[in-house]
C-alpha cells in the first residue's frame, strides 16, 4: 500500500516493485467496492495490525468468524491482483 494507507506501525517496511504495489492496491480498493465489510477487515488487520481478537470485539462476531472473512478477502485481493495487468 506503499504509503497510501497512514498506518501506526512504524515496524512495517515495504519492499516490493511499485508494479505490485500498484496491483494490489487495485485489488484492495476492488475488495473495498465489491464488500465493504470485507474490505475494512481486511483493512484493519494488514494495515493497522489488529488482531483476531479486537477485530471480534469490533465486528461484534466471533474470532473464528474473522479468520473466515480474512481468507475470504485474502484470496479476493490474490485473485483480483493476479488478474490485474
């Protein structure tokens, strides 16, 4: 996301080419249009570091829920990015 995304964990470094950050920067925003309530999981764990729990406490849903909506949006954005060219 390469600095289009204000994030508060300063441990986090980018190394990756600009093309893929490109890339998935569509396939999040694609993932943000298509299912917003996937999309802001998705937002709030990679880029702001929540975990499953306060992302549970958040959601008012169950942690087991969370990992489910994870891997639904993980394999979206992998599935759109890798589609992008």
């Amino acid at each position: 996301m390469q600095g289009n995304v204000a994030t508060d964990n300063t441990d986090i470094s980018y190394n990756i080419s600009d093309s893929k950050a490109d890339k998935i920067d569509k396939a999040v925003c694609a993932l943000c249009n298509y299912s917003p309530a996937l999309g802001s999981v998705f937002v709030q764990h990679y880029v702001h570091g929540l975990n499953y729990r306060n992302l549970a406490e958040i959601h008012k849903c169950s942690k087991s829920k969370i990992g489910i909506q994870l891997s639904k949006a993980g394999g979206f954005v992998i599935g759109r990015a890798t589609a992008i060219e």
